[in-house]
C-alpha cells in the first residue's frame, strides 16, 4: 500500500482547515443532502465530504459510510487533495496503490472518485468522493460524470465557505471572503437568532445592490418580499424551537436594494453557537431559470415532483386561513417503505408512485382541502373543520388508499402510511383565533404523527395536549444523550463469560453504562430506548466497539485468547460501512479478528434483511465471530439459522433459569442446543443464576454460559481483578 504524499505547505494547510471548525462528533448536517445526492446520482453504494487531518481522515458528511475517523496512510481521500481536478480509480484491486489497501482487501471499495475542496487560499480541505465496493470500467466515469461531480464539489465549497465565515464572525476573528474568483459564486450570509445579519461575502453584496457594510446588522428578511418575509420568521422561529432540520432548502422572492424582485434558492443551516442559534443561508439566483412571472410563482410555491403547493404555500395558507378566524384541522402523512422503492427501483419510478400518492390522498378529501407536499415522504392535508369524526374518517381513508398496491412499469409496488391529526383550539371569534399559528398546527401534527410511528403502519392519532410535555422530555434526554457522548459520561462493564468445560473465563461482554450527572449510574434499560431512537446510536455503537476492543487487546497481553464479545444496534448497519468500521477497529489496536465476537438480534435482521446480509456475510470473512443475542424470542429463528453466516446463538436468559422454568422451558433449551450442534454452532446461556442451572446446561453439552452466578457486570479493573488473576477463575457459588 502506498501512502498519500504529504505537501510541503502541509502546516498551512492544516491552520486553512481549522478555520472550519468541524467537529468530529458533529459533522456538518447542510452537507448531507448533497452527499445523499451524489450516491443516489452516480449509483453508488457510498459517498461522503472528508477532511484531511494531519492523521486523521474525519467524515463532515456521509452516505453509507460509517462517521468514524480514518488513518490518512489508508485514506483515499489522502491522495485525492494532492491533485488537481477528479482522482479516478475505477478497480482498486488492479492500482498499484490501494491493491493491499485493507478497504480494498476487505472487499469494501473498489471503485473511487474524489476530487479536492479548496479554501480561498487554494489549500486542500479534504475531497468530495464517490465509493463503491464494484469495479468500473474506466470509461464508464464519462464526461458528463465528470461535470456533475464539479457541480457537487461547488455546492460543497459554497457550504464549507459559510460554515468558515459563520464561525469566524463568532468568534471575533472577522475572517471573511475575500472577492477572489476561487470563492463560490452565490451569496453567503450568516445571521443571529434575532435575524441580523452578522458576516457577509462580497458576492452577497452584489446581489442584493448594497455595500457588505450596509447589509452587516441589518434585518435578512429586510432582503426578501413583505410575503415571504412571514415565511422566513416562522422558520426561524420553529429552528429555535426545536421543529426544524439543521439544514434545509427553500425558493422565495428576495428583493435587491432598488426594489426590484427576483427568485431565490435558499439554503439553511443553523447551528449552536453556547446558548445562541445561528443561521447560515447560502442563496442562488435562479432569475435565468425563468422569466415568466407566473411560471416563477409556481417554481416558488409548489412541488416539482408532485405539483402540489410546498411547504411554504401550506404555512402561509394555515397563517392566512387562521388570520381570517376559520377553523382548521391538519392531517401529516408519512409514507412507509419509500428507501426501498428508491434503492430497488430507483428515483425516477420513486417519484412515480409520489406523484400518485398526492393524487389519492386528494381524492380521499373534500375539492376545498388543501394538499400539499410538506418534505420528504409527507404530505399535508388541511381541512376547514374542527370535527375529530370527519378528521379520523379522513385520515383512515388515506391510509387505506395508500395501502394499495401501486402498478408501474409493471411492477406491483406496495408502500404504507401513518397519519398525525390535530385541530385549531375551540376558541370564539376571529380576533381569538389570530392566536393560533400554522408552527403550533403544524407542531401538534407531527407530534401525534410521532405517536402514530409508535402504534404501527396504517395507524392514525389524534393530537393530545400531553404530547408537547413528553416532546420536551424526549427532546431534553436526547441533549442529554449528545452530552453524555461528547463529554464521555458514557463506559463499559464487562460481564464474564464462562466455558462450561472446566467453569473457566474466557471472555467477556462489553455492556455500556451511563454516569448521569443527575440521576447516577444508568443502565442500558433506563436510555437505550431513546439512544436508538434518536440520531446518535450509530456513534454511540461505535465507541462501544472501539472501546471494548481496545480493552480485549490489554487483557490479551496477560492472557491470550482471551476474547470479547459486543453487541451491535441497527443503526449502526444503516450506516452501511460497519465491516470497514469492525476492520479498523481490529487494525487500530492490533486485535486479532477471532477474539472479538459480534451479537446482533433477531429484531435488528428482520427489519432490513437484504442489506445486513451482505454487510454481516462480510464480517465474518474477515474472521469476525457472529451469534444471535437473546435467541428464541423471535420468529424466524430457524430460518435465520441457515441463512445467516452466524458462529454462534446465545440462548435467552428466560428458557435458562429453571428455577422458574417449566419441563417445556426445559425441552426448548434441550432443543436449541441440538439444532445449534448439527450446525455446528456454538452455545452460550444467559442467565445462570445458580449451581443446578449450569449442572443442567453442562449435561445438555451447552458450550458457554453467562450469568451472575459467575459474576455481575463490572467495570474493567474490577473485572480484571476478579476475573483474570487467579489463573482459572472458578465460579462463585
């Protein structure tokens, strides 16, 4: 393997890098609809924006590729920042210089395009890549390829330039974009939570006729239409309150200084600045796309996938309607299923079946409802009712729409749906009504939608007022969760794992635990639920995995062969990079891959069966051992045993405690352990809490087991004292 050059500027490249504060943990959120685009674009299984450390390569934004930092003498990208224009690397396996690369070897990237972003001042950042684990042709990457990548990489650079600039304004140093060409070409402003603006490019300047000493302090919506200034408000006002995505995209008329008025493309990003928000908003011209007013209008105001009213028509419609004292209902529509239509069948027949979609919900309401296209897969229905009878017969007759199938290019396409209802308040008058805004609407839909999520597909709720409470909560536990990561509140116990042979420890599973600054130690059962369900579970299982090895490589200095076993979450697969995850983690701290031993449920397999077969069949060819963590709950065991490249099952602890166990209890255990032999599968029992459970697992030939009849989880020098220096630790009865 050949490493990446490193240039004699290297230091200054490094002080331009900083300069964009991004920060591991976090990332950058305004990338990731570009890199999501590029993958989707080129037809590949994986891209992402990385920046080049000093040895370190840390994703900004990803797109099947696991956020976790690389070695820079391994990185791709390493070698893409030291040339100009697009590195090309159609089969890895045949280049001299990645052809040993573990990546490569692993079978996980064969295909590479990246080409390097720049700073101002012409340093190399990092580099937007492609990433593939299927070789192509050389001329397979043609020219218009080529050009659309440029694009992507330009649209990188306009949001990497409006992070720089928004942090230096933060932070005082006032470094702002010089008028050079190398800069992008749209209009890059960042503004306080109170919607002055603070930094501002030359290009801004331009645009809107005024001078860049004029627009600092000045109002943004002041650069924008009377209409869409209460747009622009009501956005700003649902990021503070937490409703809002990090980043986001809208088209509205902006005003120049001389009046004349011209439409925009906005892209938002807003971050945290202590106990500030701040906002960045990249704009694009779009007066060349069109010069007929009415064809800008509806360019602004709708849909160009479906045709329906977007979300800016759907709040001025609700602000509008309130404003006249009407009563209103809403009805928000998530679809069911859509990442598989697009990954199995592609973007263009995806947005088929959403143009039909739009469609059949508007045939499911009255003529005088609006629908519109709210974001993504929802869609918008209100109602001038405040009746919950002719709501809920609205919402089930969407979802029962939705529910049948769809039929394009012959095929039978079937998707589902939820539905989140909730109306105005019952007050009198139109003075009172005024109260209402279209955020709190809007708010109370998504938070009973949240509740439909919880009841399953085809499920409808109804808005409550206890909801927003228990919003707030989980809103506030997920803070929390970020600074327990970022603050390292998070650590691992290890519980022993016993062979039944001789009542000898042999490994070990890593369990993580929460130090809460409040509530003390946490255990998995108190936050995972709100872990997985929020953005950070695949970070989080990483660290697990990471730590947990780095641990297993210490101990195995004392006592080789000594092994460790980690379980993973789904959201870690999603990533869909977790064997190049695992690899590195083994390479990083030189862990043999047969001592560590990866547990997975039945649940996790079940839900996304297609893409987690190749990423664990992956796995374990590396040599990595694989067993199914609490089995016989499920209801796929058996299958799943022949299907899956798994080494071994963990039998619940439920089927193993036989104080409370019955013969039939007893007979299923008996049953499980003579499957797993006749496929040559390992046994381990959970929970073995006494001397007459492990005598029974011992005369049914069960391998290993585990419990606190061999001991509790503890921490790892607690564990190492207990359980590693006697020279065969024995059980404790």
């Amino acid at each position: 393997m050949r490493p990446p050059t490193v240039a004699m500027d290297e230091n200054e490249r490094l002080l331009a890098l900083a300069e964009y504060h991004v920060d591991r943990a976090e990332g950058m959120q305004s990338l990731q609809p570009i890199v999501d685009m590029a993958a989707r674009l080129f037809n590949c299984a994986g891209s992402g924006v990385n920046m080049v450390g000093r040895n370190n390569v840390t994703h900004a934004a990803s797109f099947g590729i696991c956020p976790t930092r690389l070695a820079r003498e391994t990185s791709f990208c390493g070698h893409a920042i030291n040339q100009d224009g697009i590195m090309l690397v159609p089969d890895a396996a045949k280049d001299e210089r990645f052809h040993d690369n573990p990546l490569v070897k692993a079978g996980l990237l064969r295909f590479y395009a990246g080409i390097a972003l720049r700073s101002p001042s012409g340093h190399a950042l990092g580099a937007l890549c492609l990433l593939d684990p299927k070789p192509r042709a050389a001329d397979a990457f043609d020219a218009q390829d080529r050009e659309r990548l440029l694009q992507l990489a330009e649209m990188v650079s306009d949001r990497l330039e409006l992070r720089r600039i928004a942090t230096s304004a933060s932070d005082g140093s006032g470094l702002l974009l010089p008028s050079s060409r190398v800069t992008a070409p749209s209009a890059v402003l960042s503004c306080d939570q109170e919607g002055f603006l603070t930094a501002c490019n030359p290009e801004a300047a331009l645009m809107f006729g005024w001078s860049q000493e004029d627009m600092i302090g000045a109002p943004f919506d002041h650069l924008l239409t009377e209409e869409h200034r209460r747009v622009t408000r009501a956005g700003m006002r649902r990021a503070l309150q937490g409703d809002m995505p990090e980043a986001d995209t809208t088209m509205l008329i902006a005003r120049r200084k001389d009046g004349s008025q011209f439409p925009v493309e906005l892209h938002w990003s807003h971050w945290r600045e202590g106990s500030q928000i701040a906002f960045g908003i990249i704009v694009r011209d779009l007066s060349q796309a069109s010069t007929d007013r009415t064809a800008l209008n509806r360019m602004v105001h709708y849909d160009n996938v479906t045709g329906l009213p977007d979300r800016s028509l759907l709040f001025r419609h609700i602000d509008e309607s309130l404003a006249q004292g009407k009563n209103l209902s809403l009805i928000i529509t998530d679809l069911s299923g859509m990442g598989d239509v697009n990954n199995t069948l592609g973007h263009a027949l995806g947005d088929q079946v959403l143009r039909q979609v739009g469609e059949r919900i508007r045939a499911c309401v009255p003529e005088a409802a609006l629908v519109a296209r709210k974001t993504g897969n929802k869609f918008a229905t209100v109602l001038d009712t405040r009746d919950p009878i002719v709501l809920g017969q609205s919402a089930r007759r969407i979802n029962a729409a939705l529910a049948e199938p769809f039929v394009l290019a012959g095929q039978e396409i079937l998707i589902g749906s939820y539905c989140g209802m909730a109306f105005t308040p019952d007050r009198e008058g139109a003075s009172a009504q005024r109260d209402a805004t279209s955020e709190e609407l809007v708010g109370d839909a998504e938070l009973a939608l949240h509740q439909a999520y919880g009841l399953g597909r085809g499920h409808v709720c109804l808005f409550m007022p206890q909801m927003r409470a228990q919003a707030v909560s989980r809103r506030q536990f997920q803070m929390e969760l970020r600074h327990a990561l970022l603050d390292g509140q998070f650590a691992l116990f290890y519980q022993p794992q016993v062979d039944l042979n001789d009542v000898r420890v042999t490994s070990a599973e890593a369990l993580i635990r929460w130090y809460h600054p409040v509530r003390g130690l946490l255990p998995p059962g108190a936050f995972l639920e709100a872990l997985e369900a929020g953005s950070l579970a695949g970070e989080v299982g990483n660290w697990v995995l990471d730590t947990a090895c780095a641990q297993a490589a210490r101990w195995r200095r004392q006592h080789p062969g000594f092994g460790i076993s980690v379980n993973l979450s789904a959201a870690q697969f999603k990533q869909g990079d977790l064997p190049a995850v695992v690899a590195a983690a083994l390479q990083r701290h030189a862990l043999p891959a047969d001592a560590l031993e990866l547990e997975i449920t039945e649940n996790i397999i079940l839900n996304d069966q297609s893409d987690i077969l190749d990423q664990l069949r992956a796995i374990r060819a590396s040599g990595v051992r694989l067993s199914f963590d609490d089995f016989g709950t499920g209801f796929a065991s058996l299958n799943l045993l022949s299907s899956y490249p798994i080494s071994a099952i963990k039998i619940d602890k439920g089927f193993t405690r036989l104080g409370q166990a019955s013969p039939r209890d007893q007979v299923v255990v008996e049953g499980l352990i003579g499957i797993a032999a006749g496929l040559g599968l390992e046994v381990i029992a959970e929970g073995i809490e006494d001397e007459d459970t492990m005598r029974f697992l011992q005369q049914r030939q069960c391998h290993k087991g585990q419990g606190y009849y061999f001991g509790r989880p503890c921490p790892a020098d607690e564990f190492a004292r207990l359980h590693l220096c006697p020279p065969a630790r024995q059980a404790n009865g």
